[in-house]
C-alpha cells in the first residue's frame, strides 16, 4: 500500500495525534470509503461516506499508529495518524 503525497490533499485529517476522534475533511464530492488500517495491515475502521466533512470516533482503539485511507474506486489515498 503506498501513500500518494500528492493527491492526500484532498483530505484534510486532524487533529493528528488524536485522542479519541479525528476530524476528515475533503474536498471530493463523490462516494467514498475510509478505511482504517493497524500496523498489521488489519481493517479495523471501514465506512463509506458522501459527505465532505466527517468525524471518525477511534476511542475503541489503543494507542499506537494508524493508516486511514481514502479510496474511490481505483484511487486510493493514505495518511498515517498517531492514537495517543
């Protein structure tokens, strides 16, 4: 899985680290799914969304580092976040 500098911009996650909740917002219009990876590779997270901003509770999760990633169809997007 490869983290596409270039085109992350068209999501904005914070706060990062986070507590409990992260903040996404986006500039895509279209469907899409967040997709929240363990350092194992594991979904642990997977909703799909439509809307532009959205909030995604991750207090079930401990602490440690994270992928969300951002697909729609072919393309995906991925940034890593830190639990604290």
């Amino acid at each position: 899985m490869s983290i596409n500098n270039e085109e992350v911009e068209l999501f904005t996650v914070y706060p990062n680290p986070t507590k409990e909740i992260i903040n996404i917002n986006s500039e895509y219009s279209q469907r899409y799914t967040i997709i929240v990876y363990d350092i194992f590779g594991k979904v642990l997270i997977q909703e799909e969304k439509t809307t532009n901003k959205t909030k995604l509770d991750l207090s079930n999760l401990i602490n440690g580092v994270y992928l969300v990633s951002f697909q729609d169809g072919l393309k995906r997007y991925s940034v890593k976040i830190i639990k604290q």
